[in-house]
C-alpha cells in the first residue's frame, strides 16, 4: 500500500477481469490529448496568419459579412481540430487492435514484458485508476509511438524496456501516482537487466514530460511525422504540429 497526500492505492499485475476498466482508463487517457494538441496548434503563428487571412477573404468575399469571415475562420479551426484528434483516435484504434486487444497473450505470458494496474477507492468503490506497461526490445530499432518503423537507436546486441504509456484516471492526478507507476516500470527494467527505459511522448502531453524530466529521463530524439491517416499523413501531421519525443533513462 503506498499513499502520499493522503491518497491510498495499491498496485498489482495485470488479471484477465480488469479488461473493460483498463481499456476505458486508456481509451479516456489517449483522447484527452486532442483539446490541448488542437489549441496548441491552433495557437502556432502560421496557423493564427493563415485564419486571419482567411477570416478577412471570407469578409471581403461575403461583402464585409462578419458572419462570413467567421465561418472562413471556423473552417480553418475545424481542420486542424481534425488533423489532432486524427493522430490521436489513430494511435487509440491502433493499439486497442494490437497490444491492448489482448493484453494477457501480449505482456503477461511473454516474461520480458509486464503490464500493472493501480487501484484506490472512489466514491466508496475500488476501481482501477492507473496502468502501465512494459515491452522488451532488442537494441538496435524500434518503432514509434505509431508503430512506424524508426532506425537504429544502439548498436544490436543489449535490451532496453519500451513504456507503451502511463494512464492515470483523471480524479487521481497530481497526488503521486504517475511517479509509482513509472517507477514500477523501472523496477521491472532493472530487475529484467535491461539497458534503458524509453518512452515516446507527444509535445502536447506537458505533464508526462514533465514526470519523465523529474524522474530523470533525458531527450534523445524528436520527430513530427505522426504517421495520421494513410491518404492525408503528411498534410495531418503538419497541421497538427505534434511533435513526438524519445526519452529515455539509463538503468
């Protein structure tokens, strides 16, 4: 049992009936990304010159129609408002299609992978309020936070352990858990003898850097291709401007 300020929860592996609460915990944790990616982007100079711009075409257009330059504007908003919930809904589908379709198979009959759910009392129940997870890999590639294909990281012949995530239910934030969970997960690494823990984090997602840098994690790579929907990638990935960082922490 662990607590810190005043906040109780306990942690254990991973059992076949914590399916549903886990898969919902990840499935809220990934798509909470989309509002502070969209504002985010929103807010970068190009975008703000590009829907003034459209903002006074609309309003010349229309006439000198307000209504007009607003709609020109919204338009702009909306697209990239879909470019950021693109990449994230698609990295979600994706790893509930894979990993987290069956997370028995996946993490707790390989050994060098573990998955771990944390559990606490809310509103008079216990629930599950946080998960993480552990891969193990062979040094010498990997892939990202969407499954591309990334290059070589070390030379082949050591292993290192991948965070797949950290999800930590919202009515349970800032009270100590992320640290536990991703401590968990280094404990495992270590007890494993692997090299490393790594873990690709999205430049909207301010508060798991901020975990990570704490916990001594250091940046070692960075890339904007979020590899979104097939037919429009590049032009998602762009608008977006959702940077993906690889962190990691030596064991």
């Amino acid at each position: 049992m662990t607590t810190k300020n005043n906040f109780q929860c306990s942690m254990r592996d991973y059992v076949p009936s914590d399916q549903p609460a886990v898969v919902a915990l990840f499935r809220n944790g990934i798509l909470e990304h989309v509002y502070p990616a969209f504002f985010r982007s929103l807010g970068h100079p190009d975008h703000v010159g590009v829907a003034l711009s459209l903002c006074m075409a609309g309003y010349v257009l229309g006439g000198s129609s307000y209504f007009q330059a607003l709609l020109f504007g919204s338009a702009w908003a909306g697209l990239i408002y879909y470019c950021c919930h693109e990449i994230y809904e698609g990295y979600m589908l994706r790893r509930l299609g894979t990993d987290m379709a069956d997370v028995g198979a996946v993490y707790l009959e390989n050994p060098d992978n573990g998955f771990w759910v944390a559990e606490a009392e809310v509103n008079g129940k216990t629930r599950v309020v946080g998960t993480v997870a552990v891969m193990g890999k062979e040094d010498g590639g990997g892939a990202d936070w969407n499954g591309a294909a990334v290059g070589a990281e070390r030379e082949a012949g050591g292993r290192y352990g991948e965070l797949p995530h950290v999800v930590v239910s919202f009515a349970c934030r800032h009270k100590g858990l992320g640290t536990q969970l991703t401590q968990r997960a280094l404990d495992f690494c270590k007890q494993r003898g692997y090299t490393r823990l790594v873990v690709r984090v999205g430049s909207p997602q301010t508060a798991a850097l901020s975990l990570f840098r704490k916990l001594g994690f250091v940046q070692t790579a960075s890339h904007g291709d979020t590899h979104g929907n097939r037919w429009l990638s590049k032009l998602v990935s762009k608008l977006a401007r959702i940077n993906v960082m690889t962190m990691e922490k030596s064991l």
